[in-house]
C-alpha cells in the first residue's frame, strides 16, 4: 500500500527533501491555506518551510493580482509546492 505522499512524489520515489533540492532555482507555484497562489522561482527555503522567491506573481483565483521582485512566505501558511510546466511521462 503507497502512502498519500508517495502519490504526490511520484513513481520516481523522490523524499520532499530531494524533491525540494531539485526545485530549487526553478519555477515553482507555492499555494497556501487561503488558496492564493504565488508563482515565480524558488530562491531558497529553510526547515519550517519559509520560503524565499524571486520573479514572484500573485495570483487570486486564477487572475494575476501583483507582481513582486523577491516575496518571503512563511512556511506554515504554505499547503504545498509544486514545480511548473513539468509534463509527466
């Protein structure tokens, strides 16, 4: 039986600690609790989850709202990472 987390990893196997590694630099769309999302390049993030990005869009159901030079996302506001554009095989 695979765990939920396992699902959102994928086939790969990936840890979130590889997985957050691997993005980092990249594209990524950051969702929080509220349902906004903040979409722009990953700078960096630390053990709670607050995260630093560069290039940051804002956007409120699904319309563009604000765009940012860098923005800092406290970790516990942050319902999931995911990276952008990536197709899967």
């Amino acid at each position: 039986q695979r765990s939920c987390m396992a699902e959102i990893i994928g086939p790969a196997k990936r840890s979130p600690t590889e997985f957050l590694k691997q993005v980092t630099g990249r594209p990524v769309v950051v969702k929080l609790n509220t349902g906004v999302d903040y979409r722009g390049v990953l700078a960096c993030l630390d053990g709670y989850m607050n995260i630093a990005m560069e290039q940051t869009e804002e956007y409120v159901n699904g319309q563009l709202k604000n765009k940012y030079g860098d923005a800092f996302i406290r970790g516990n506001n942050v319902l999931y990472i995911s990276t952008v554009g990536v197709k899967k095989r």
